[in-house]
C-alpha cells in the first residue's frame, strides 16, 4: 500500500517532540525529523501548529489553568483526533485498493468475454463458409454425376450404333460374295451376258466398295469417338473421386469446427460463471465499503461526542477553578482573623 503524503498530525507530532527536547521547531528541522514532506507542505502545517500552540497559551492564561493540564487535554484530544484520522485513511485507502483490484479483474472478465464472444462468432462464419463450400461442391458433384450419366448413356447409343453398322457391314460382306459367286456362275454361262451385266457390275461394285469404304470410315470415327468418350468418361471418374475426397475432408473440417465450437461454448461458459463469481465479490466488497463508511460515521459520532465531553471537563475546571479561588480567598480572611485575633 502506498504511504499517503504528510499530514498535519505527522508535523503537529513532530514539533511537539522537538519542543520536548528543547529545539525550536522549524519547518527544516520538522523535515529532517520526518524524513520526507516539502517546504510548501511543512510551512503551512507548522504554522497552524504554532497558532494552536499560541491559543492554548492564551486559554492557559485566560483561564489560570496550568499548561501542563491544558498540554495534555490538548495532548489527548489530539491522539484522539490522530488515531481516527489515521483509521479512517488506512481503511479508506484499504477500500479505494480493493474497489480497483476489483474493478480490474471485472473488466478483466470482461475483455475475456468479449473475446471469447468474437471467437465464437468467427468460428460461426467459418461453419457457415465450409456450409456453403460443402453445399458447392454437392451441387459439383451432382452434376458431374450427371453429366457421367449422360456420357454412359451416350456411349450406350453409340455402342448400339457401332453394333448395327458392324451387322451391316457384315451384310454387305456377304452380299458381295454372293454377287461374286453370281458373276462366276454368269460367267461360265453366257460371256455375251457377261459383257453385258459387266457394265452393271463395275457400277454396282464401285458403289458397294465406296459404300464400304464410307462404312469403314464411320467405324473409324465411330471407334475414335467411343475412345474420347472413354477418356472423358476416366477424366471425370477422375474429377468424382477428387470431389469425394474432398467433401470428406469438409465434412471432417467441419467436424472438427463442431468440436472447437463445442469447447469455445464450454470455455465460455467458465468464463460466464467465473464473472458472476467476481460481480459477487465485488458487491461484496462495496457492501463492506458501506459498512466502513457506517464506522466512520460512528466514529466521527463518538468523536463529536469527546468534543462535548472534553467541553464539559473544561467547564468542570473552570468551576473547580473557581472554586479552588474562593477557597484560597476564605482561608486567606480566615488567617487574617486569626493573625488578627
């Protein structure tokens, strides 16, 4: 706890030990004495000091009390004063200290709260984000699904195709070994036939080869077309595979998302319960700081009530005074009656 500044008890205590020892008090020797204190601060409480020290004299010889017996009222109403004005600061700053001790750890709590409430809304836009990412990527994967469908169903067709074009070929095949074995069996029977029908066969002959160089040449592209089609069908197989995998890394992504959010809401449920626990200590304290404030008050109470007391005692001396006068004065007649008689 840090040591207030100097007061003026600690110069009133002070002086009065140096006038004890018989040194003049000054405000150089008030400060040596204390150790501490500054010109400015010392001045004006030795001065006060002084004043009170020159009207104690004067009530001393107003009143023709001795100055011992008004030195130690003075002495008493001052340890009095001293001690509650001492109370008072050391629980005042007590209180002061704990107020802020707490105050710091609310806000403390607070900053924590505040963090862990952004934390908790960054993780939310994180699972949000991987959400939509996932609800992406399904919505890839469904129409690379498609498209694989349509693909396959392609390849079907094309498949069906090839196959007819392979039947027809096949036909043609074997009708041009018929017309072979035709042009033979007309060539042994009759060559005037056959210079006639040779016309007619060239043509038809000429056609059929163009028809089934024509037919080998869509086989070719029919082949080359189900080729790229298998690739692209592989390609995407491919690209399905890399899709899955990467929904599966999502979905453990977002897994692990559930779990830190999981434990973010623990931790910030601690860090709830652990800021009710301060805000309970702190009413706690405010209430004690009440209760200190009550003493004060009891105590200034009771001091108020020294004062009246201390005026009542120095009334009851003035009586007593008074009285101790009218005794001396009786006795001083009383011995002249008697040197009289």
């Amino acid at each position: 706890m840090a040591r207030p500044g100097v007061t003026y008890q600690d110069v009133a205590m002070a002086a009065e030990q140096l006038a004890a020892q018989g040194r003049n008090p000054t405000i150089e020797s008030v400060r040596a004495f204390l150790g501490t204190g500054s010109t400015a601060t010392v001045g004006p409480y030795l001065r006060a000091w002084r004043n009170k020290q020159d009207a104690s004299r004067q009530l001393a010889l107003k009143e023709k009390l001795p100055e011992e017996l008004i030195a130690v009222i003075k002495g008493l109403w001052d340890r009095v004063f001293i001690e509650a004005e001492a109370k008072f600061e050391t629980e005042r700053l007590e209180i002061r200290q704990s107020l802020t001790e707490s105050q710091q750890q609310l806000a403390a709590m607070q900053a924590d709260y505040n963090r862990a409430q952004q934390k908790t809304v960054a993780i939310t836009e994180d699972r949000l984000a991987i959400i939509n990412e996932k609800l992406s990527l399904e919505q890839t994967i469904a129409e690379q699904a498609q498209r694989i469908n349509e693909s396959a169903a392609e390849k079907d067709v094309m498949a069906i195709q090839l196959s007819t074009q392979t039947i027809r070929i096949e036909e043609l095949h074997q009708l041009h070994t018929q017309v072979q074995k035709n042009l033979e069996h007309y060539r042994e029977a009759s060559l005037e036939q056959r210079r006639i029908d040779q016309q007619s066969h060239d043509q038809q002959r000429q056609q059929l080869e163009q028809t089934i160089q024509q037919l080998r040449q869509e086989l070719a592209r029919l082949q080359q077309e189900l080729a790229i089609t298998q690739q692209q069908f592989a390609s995407e197989q491919k690209e399905a595979d890399r899709l899955v995998n990467i929904n599966k890394k999502v979905e453990e992504k977002i897994e692990a998302s559930h779990k830190m959010l999981s434990e973010t809401k623990e931790e910030l449920l601690r860090q709830t319960h652990a800021s009710a626990h301060w805000q309970h200590q702190y009413q706690a304290l405010h209430v004690r700081a009440e209760d200190d404030a009550k003493a004060v008050i009891e105590i200034k109470t009771q001091l108020a009530a020294a004062i009246q007391k201390l005026a009542i005692t120095e009334e009851s001396l003035r009586e007593v005074t008074a009285q101790n006068r009218m005794l001396v004065k009786d006795k001083w007649i009383l011995e002249q009656e008697r040197a009289a008689s």
